[in-house]
C-alpha cells in the first residue's frame, strides 16, 4: 500500500537535502489563482521566518493549464515587503505531478513525503485556489508548532453565513461531540502540521480510500484529535477561494466527507466513548471582521429534492433510520408546502438523523455507499431549514445557531454509545420532541431566487 | 373345509411372518437410521449454538448483505443459519438413508434421483439467492442515484434493475436443473429484445423530452449561484 516518493521528487530531495519549513500547494488546473498563493507563501517565509530553510512544493493533479508553470514564474520582490531582516537563504520553489488515486489526498501525501524526506521541522498545507490568503497566513499556521510545541494548526475563518454547510451541519457538531476538541473548521483545509504528525501520517495504511480525495482534512483533524496530538486553531481572516471541483457532485462530496467521518468514528469508537463535552482548542491570531463573497441559495429546490427522497426513499431509510426518526421525517415531508409552511427541520431530529446514519453505516444495514448517498435529501432539507432559520440574523446570531446544534449533538452522545455497542439505545425523544412539526415560517424571499 | 381353513390361515401366518422377517428389520433399522440422525441433528445443532458463535461469519452476512436478504430486520445470526442448516442436512441424511434401507426399487430410484439432483439444486438455490441480492443491490443503488439525480420515476427504473436481474437468475437457474430450459431461454429473448425495442422507441418517440432533461441538468449544474454552495465544504 505504502507509495515512494517519486523518482523526480526523490532526486529533487537529495539535492536540497534539508529544509525546517515545508509548504504544500496541491493543484489542478488553478493557473489563475496558484501564482498568487505560491508569492504569498514565499512573503510568508521571507517575512517571518527568514532564518530557516523553506521549500514550497506544488504536488500537482496533471493540470492542463499551465498551473504549474504558473508556480515556477510567480516572483516576488523582496523590497515590497519591507522586511526587517534578510532571508538567509532563497525559499526553492517545486512542482510534480503526483502518483495514485486523483485527489486532494493523493496530493498531500506527496507533500508529506517531501516533508519527511527533507527532515522538516513542520509542514504546512494550502489550497491553491484561494484568493483570501495573506503572508500572515503562512505564519499563523507554522508559529504555533515551530514555537509553542503544537502538533497541529486548524484554520479559523470567517465564513458567510450558507458557506461551508457540509461543515456547519455535519462535521463540525459530530467531530467536536466525539472528540471532545472544539475545532471550528475541521475540514477547511489549511492546516500546520508538525513532522511528528506528518511521520505517523505516513504511516496509515488507508491513503487509497476516501482520504485520497475528499476525506483527507477530516482525516488529518481525526486523527490529530484521537491520538492525543496537540492541536490548536489560527484566525486567517476570510476565505475566498474558487470553486472547489465543479465537476464533483454534491452526493460524491458528502459521501467521501461523511464517509471518512464515519470510518474514523469506527476506528477510534474506544477513544469517543470515553468522554463527555467538549472544550475549546486553543486560538491564535487577532479576529477582525471581513467582508465575504454572497452566497444565493435556492432553498424551493432543497425542499424538493427532500419531498422527492421522502417519496422514493422509504426502503432504504426503513434499514437505516429507527422507526420515530423515519415518522419524523415524513411528517416534515407531509407538512411541506400547505399552508406556505417551510421547512424546519429541528436541532434534534437532525442530531438523531445523523447519529444513525453512523449507526447503520456501522452495522452495514446496506451497502455503505448506498447509505451515505440516501443521506443527500435529508442534508438538502437541513440546509434549507438551517437557510430559512437563518435568513434574517446576523453572522454572531448564526454562529449561536450552530453552537446550540453542536450542544444537541452532545447531549445525544449518551444514547449514540448505547446504539452503537448494540443496546436498544432508543434516545428519550419523543417524536414531537424531534421536531416533527413543520414551522408556519412564510416563504423564504431567498428561497425564491432562481 | 377345516382344513383349508387352517392352509389359509396358515398360509397368511406364514406371509406375515415372511413379510414381518422381511420388511420389520428394515423398517426397524430405517427407523433407527431417521431417530440417529435426529438425535445428531439436535446434538450437532445444540453444539454449534454452544461453540460455534460465527462472529466473523455474522460480519460476513451483514457486510454482504445477505442478513438483510434474507431477514430484513438484519437479525440473522450465522450460527442460527449454520446450526438449522446442519440440522436440517442430517435429518434429510437421516431419511434418505432410512429409504436406501429397504433396498426397493422404488426407494433405490428415490434416492438416486434425490442425491444426483441434490448438487444442481444447491448450485440452483445459491443462483436465485445471488440473483435476488444482486437485484436488490443494484436496484436500490439505482433508486437512490436516480432520486439524487433528479431522474423522473426512479421507484420504476428501481424495479426495472431488480426484475431483470431476477429474471436472469431464473433462466439460469433453470438452466442449471434442466428445467425448460427452452421455455425460459425464449422468453429471456424475446423480453431483452422487448426491453431493447422499448428503449430505442422511448429514445425515438421521446428523443426531445430526454434531451430536454439533460439540457435542464447540464443547466442547473452551469448555474453558479447553486455551485457556490456546494463547492464550499
């Protein structure tokens, strides 16, 4: 399972032979925005830390558009960053393209590798679609484990409000219900890694499952987390970025996230189970407010694409949900729409929702990709409740929404571990505790933009 | 006429007693035979609940889904399954063994027939059970492709897979114990060439309607208000 370094990497290493900082940049076809991610980085290490050795490596998906020429001819000039002391050594700056499963993963590991090869004394990750990022970003993610014996670094952004929903609604309220680590963005995607973390990375055997493509930013968290690494978040301001993947389909996206959730769940079940709340990681940086790009939702389509599951559905969601769940569920179904009522689908019966969704993904009630497919319309319905709840606060209101969620998720742990070590594990809720009403909310004036 | 009395009575002694020395050895060493293999299916089938606790194997229904076949709750344990099948083999053993006892040409057909059937139908029983787990599987994949792709009638394209797959089963099955087989290789035909015919009319007479449907999709995916949601984790 174990993949080598590349030969062209590994000859690369040996000429450089050493260096205490690596950057990563995985890639493909980001010609447009990797330039000026790759000059931030390079401000980034000739600012702050212009007395270590850095290597900025671009592992590169086979991009056809020139990104990484775009990587070897982004320049920066060092009298614009009126730099206090001289970098002691030029940052060196490569490209490969990397071997292996497609994916984020694949791309990291190549990154990891390099890191490893060269003894680097910490790793740090970005994406090469941002337009957000700064030089300060570079420090706020390496600082903390060059120099205060962190292990790793979690971004902290400000999001808009309907931005990073996968996260808000899913990974986010279960990681920090399981793990006990209050780590806001888990799956954001840029991270410092220290090379004691990097080494036992390396070391896993599952880089050619979900972790290869999408699964690998709750990977890293996960298991930064369960095996008792230090782990702390940094504040990097916005983050603009591109689209991901367009080409990627939503379904794809949740069951490779939520699929490597839930593995993980499985793998450290004896690490979950022992604890009880959760606390704050540690935040670094000085938060300020930034302006954010809008996001127009369409909440009439979620609706539908949950009336249209709730339909359909019923079969699988009869082996996977318990049976108040499912009455729940289809009562919200029923209610949709009379009246002008929306959607409002509660803290609770999503907690619920979730929860056994792990459960059945565990026991195998069906095949696993199958369970995590039949997940899409009963997120879309929580996004679109999540939006019409949301509508009219402001950023502070909704991050409170999302605290209480996480809360909900905790109190549900005690019967999660029952469910899952095969008890009846039947939490208290009854289902009008569940939230199987429908809200008398009018129509959403988001919901109708088209 | 005393005397003819007593040769009859004799006589039907004497046919008794054949019958009784013939048959009652036989009868009585069958009945052992069924009543040991009883007691051995009972004592085999009480050991394995005892011992065997299947652990991997239950892993091995659940994983592949065959628990769920064939008990929907997802209950089936594989040493209830392992215990009752090695019950039920050694009391069927029993019987056929009893039958071969009496060494008749009836019971000698019987059993020959029985026992040269038995593999066909074993390959038969795990053909239709492969066919109706595949069928399931893959209609309900489709099922839920279909529904997250927005694809009209999924329930129906659902139970398309399953039949097909089932029917597929059948003819092979059938194949397998000799069964009509010409019977269901022509029906196997003429419904592929149905469905076949069907598709391409459907495409034909309906050519605008599907292409409408992947025009709207090809749309609704270009629409970048909807993308800026979903490409944000």
């Amino acid at each position: 399972m174990a993949t080598s370094l590349p030969e062209e990497a590994r000859r690369a290493a040996d000429v450089i032979r050493r260096a205490d900082i690596v950057i990563g940049i995985p890639s493909y076809n980001n010609e447009r925005t990797i330039g000026h991610v790759v000059r931030a980085a390079y401000a980034g290490l000739a600012k702050y830390f212009p007395q270590l050795t850095a290597v900025v490596v671009n592992s590169d998906g086979g991009s056809t558009d020139g990104t990484q020429e775009a990587v070897l001819s982004a320049r920066v000039e060092a009298n614009s960053l009126m730099l206090l002391s001289t970098p002691l050594l030029a940052a060196h700056r490569l490209t490969f393209p990397y071997h292996g499963v497609p994916g984020k993963g694949s791309a990291f590991r190549l990154v990891f590798q390099m890191a490893e090869q060269l003894d680097a004394k910490v790793c740090a990750v970005v994406d090469s679609d941002l337009r957000s990022i700064t030089p300060e970003w570079i420090d706020l993610l390496i600082r903390p484990v060059l120099f205060a014996g962190f292990d790793f670094v979690a971004p902290y952004y400000q999001r808009h409000k309907y931005d990073g929903t996968i996260t808000n609604s899913i990974v986010y309220p279960l990681t920090r219900m399981l793990y006990g680590v209050s780590v806001r963005q888990p799956i954001g995607g840029e991270f410092g890694v220290s090379a004691r973390l990097v080494k036992r990375y390396l070391e896993r055997q599952d880089w050619e499952t979900d972790v290869a493509r999408f699964g690998i930013d709750i990977w890293m968290t996960t298991l930064a987390l369960a095996e008792g690494y230090r782990v702390c978040q940094s504040f990097l301001g916005a983050k603009l970025h591109d689209a991901k993947d367009p080409g990627s389909d939503l379904s794809a996206m949740l069951q490779q996230v939520v699929g490597s959730v839930f593995n993980l769940m499985e793998e450290y079940s004896p690490v979950w189970q022992k604890g009880s709340g959760s606390t704050p990681a540690e935040l670094f940086g000085f938060r300020f407010d930034v302006g954010l790009d809008p996001i127009h939702v369409n909440v009439h389509r979620m609706e539908d694409a949950f009336r249209r599951g709730c339909e359909e559905l019923g079969e699988v969601w009869e082996t996977v949900l318990e049976k108040k769940t499912l009455s729940a569920v289809r009562a919200l179904a029923a209610g949709l729409g009379k009246n002008g009522n929306g959607l409002h689908l509660s803290d609770e019966l999503w907690a619920e929702v979730v929860l056994e969704f792990a459960c059945a993904y565990r026991r195998r009630s069906l095949a696993r990709g199958m369970i995590l497919r039949s997940l899409t319309p009963l997120y879309l319905a929580r996004v679109a409740s999540f939006v019409r709840d949301t509508e009219n606060l402001v950023a502070s209101q909704v991050e409170d929404k999302i605290e209480q969620l996480c809360l909900t998720f905790e109190t549900f742990k005690p019967g999660l571990i029952a469910r899952w070590n095969g008890n009846s594990g039947q939490s208290e809720a009854s289902p009008v505790e569940l939230g199987a009403v429908v809200s008398a909310t009018n129509e959403s004036k988001i919901g109708g933009e088209k | 006429m005393i005397e003819v009395m007593k040769k009859v009575l004799e006589s039907a002694v004497d046919r008794l007693q054949f019958q009784i020395t013939t048959y009652l050895p036989s009868l009585l060493a069958a009945l052992t035979l069924v009543l040991g293999a009883y007691l051995t299916a009972l004592f085999v089938r009480w050991l394995i609940y005892k011992i065997f606790k299947g652990l991997t194997i239950d892993k091995f229904l659940r994983q592949s889904g065959v628990a769920f076949l064939v008990d929907p709750s997802g209950r089936l344990r594989a040493t209830r399954l392992a215990a009752e099948s090695a019950y039920w083999c050694i009391l069927l053993g029993g019987v056929l063994l009893g039958l071969n006892v009496f060494g008749t040409d009836l019971t000698t057909q019987i059993v020959q027939g029985f026992v040269f059937l038995l593999p066909k139908l074993f390959v038969a029983g795990l053909i239709l059970l492969g066919g109706t787990w595949l069928g399931h599987y893959l209609g309900r994949s489709m099922l839920v492709w279909a529904v997250n792709e927005n694809f009209p009638t999924p329930r129906r394209l659902a139970t398309v897979v399953r039949i097909l797959i089932m029917f597929v089963a059948v003819v092979v099955a059938a194949d397998r114990l000799d069964f009509a087989k010409q019977v269901f290789l022509s029906a196997f035909i003429i419904i592929v060439g149905g469905v076949v015919l069907a598709g391409g009319l459907a495409i034909g007479l309906s050519g605008n309607g599907v292409r409408r449907f992947f025009e709207e999709k090809r749309e609704q995916s270009r629409e970048s208000n909807e993308r800026s949601l979903w490409s944000h984790l």
